[in-house]
C-alpha cells in the first residue's frame, strides 16, 4: 500500500535523536510522500533544510496561530524570502485555533489574512489549522468567512493556482457543513488520528464526501496518535491506521485508496 503524510513535523526536537532512522522506517511502510511543514520562522527554516538534505520531501512556510502574537514585522520579513523556496510546496500551517487560545482573536485573524495573501502572491495553496471550543464552531465559520472574503475558490484563484487546490483544512476537525463550504471552495481536506478521538465523529460522515482527488492523510507527527501507535510520540508510518479508517469509511480498497492519496498529494503540491 502506497501512502503520503500530508503533514508530519519530523524538523521538530522529538525527531532530532533519530530522524533519519524514522524516515527510513516510513519510507519501508510505504510512504511515497512527505510534507513537513512549517509554523513558526524557525520550523520554516528546518523544514526547508530537511527536505533539501531528504531530497524527497516537500515542506512549507508559514505562522501557527498559537503564535500569532508573537512574531513581529522583522521576523515577517525573514520569513518572505523562504516563501519563494522550490522546497516550500504550500502556505502555512496557519488558521485559527480558540480552543486553547494561546493568541488573541485579533492577532491570529491578521495573521491568518497575512497568509492569505502571500499564498495569492506565491501562487501556493494554503495549509489551515481550525479548532474551537468542544461544542462550538466560531473558529470554523471565522475561517470560512475570511477566505470567502479573501475570493478563495473564486475564478481568480483558480487562474492563479491552476488545477491545484487553494487550501487544505489540515487534521480536519468540525461540523459536516463546514466540510461541504470548504469543498464548494475548492478545498483540499486531510484526515489524521484525531477521527479516533470522542467529538470528531463528524469526520466519518466528511471523509465519505470529499473528492478523491482532494483527500488526504496525514499524521502531525509527533502529536494525533491514532490507535496502536505509541502514545509519546507519532511518526510518519503510523498513517496506515488512518488510511485503512478512511478506506473503510468510504467503502474501497486501501491500496486503490493509497495511489489515489498519491496522486492527490501530488496534485495539492504541485508535482502533478
């Protein structure tokens, strides 16, 4: 079974005692796709460096928004350049998150329109991150009204970013008309070991609706581990647990599943 990881952060200090050791077991699993992405300047400059040195990994560029406050005018502009990277396939990860709220609204909403508009500038899709409140959805709706406003999924994106999607809603997370709203957008939506989690259940009923040529998996590595794989820390080859789930949801082989996902990632970063 072939598979991608969509988003796995293995740039980060949990991999540093065995990165290559872990890649190398991800690539035995079948991992034909990896995308380590960036969320702060640091992890941006990292992911870049890694995928250079891995020489078949993609990453990305971008702003966490627990973050949001916390990076200035000058770190921006230390940032911009790495945007331009052959290497950094996508925008992000960025978004939304008021569950934990480490920022505030304001600071995560003008962060997430700084992103906005680099990923129109760089003609790069986007990576989202969205969580509210268990039981709630304003970071949800919050999100979809900013990138209505921004023109997401309208003809001017399209024209700007081809055949590639404008955005994935990474880890997905939220109610099934979200879901649909994003897709109408064009959106790309990645699942990873969160469906397993009590309070996602509405990712069931999403992963049977989203495109082929849309979907993804991922882990977020090291955090989201899905059943079965150890609990300290997630790593890439882990993602066969939540491509089998997807697969079963939507009632088809997983290694027909698997060339899809391939071909999916291949079309959001733009190898295809």
């Amino acid at each position: 079974m072939r598979l991608v990881d969509s988003h796995g952060h293995l740039q980060t200090r949990p991999f540093d005692p065995d990165r290559d050791a872990v890649l190398a077991a991800a690539r035995v699993a079948g991992l034909a796709r990896i995308l380590v992405p960036g969320f702060d300047p640091r992890t941006s400059v990292d992911g870049i460096a890694f995928a250079r040195a891995a020489g078949d990994v993609e990453s990305s560029v971008g702003i966490h928004p627990h973050v949001a406050a916390e990076v200035d005018d000058a770190a921006w502009a230390a940032l911009r350049p790495l945007a331009d990277d052959p290497l950094a396939v996508a925008i992000g990860e960025t978004g939304l998150d008021y569950d934990r709220g480490f920022s505030p609204r304001p600071a995560q909403l003008a962060n997430l329109r700084r992103h906005l508009a680099l990923a129109w500038e760089t003609r790069k899709p986007l990576i989202l991150h969205c969580r509210s409140r268990a039981g709630e959805r304003d970071a949800q709706d919050e999100l979809l009204a900013e990138l209505a406003a921004a023109g997401v999924g309208s003809g001017d994106w399209r024209e700007r970013l081809g055949d590639r999607p404008p955005a994935v809603l990474h880890s997905f997370s939220g109610p099934v008309d979200y879901g649909e709203r994003a897709l109408t957008m064009g959106c790309a939506i990645s699942f990873s070991g969160l469906v397993f989690r009590a309070g996602e259940e509405a990712s069931a009923e999403v992963a049977r609706i989203v495109p082929a040529d849309r979907l993804l998996v991922e882990t977020d590595s090291p955090y989201l581990s899905p059943p079965g794989a150890p609990r300290r820390r997630n790593e890439p080859r882990w993602v066969e647990v939540t491509a089998r789930w997807v697969a079963e949801r939507r009632g088809e082989d997983p290694d027909a599943l698997g060339e899809a996902l391939v071909r999916a990632y291949d079309r959001f970063t733009g190898r295809a």
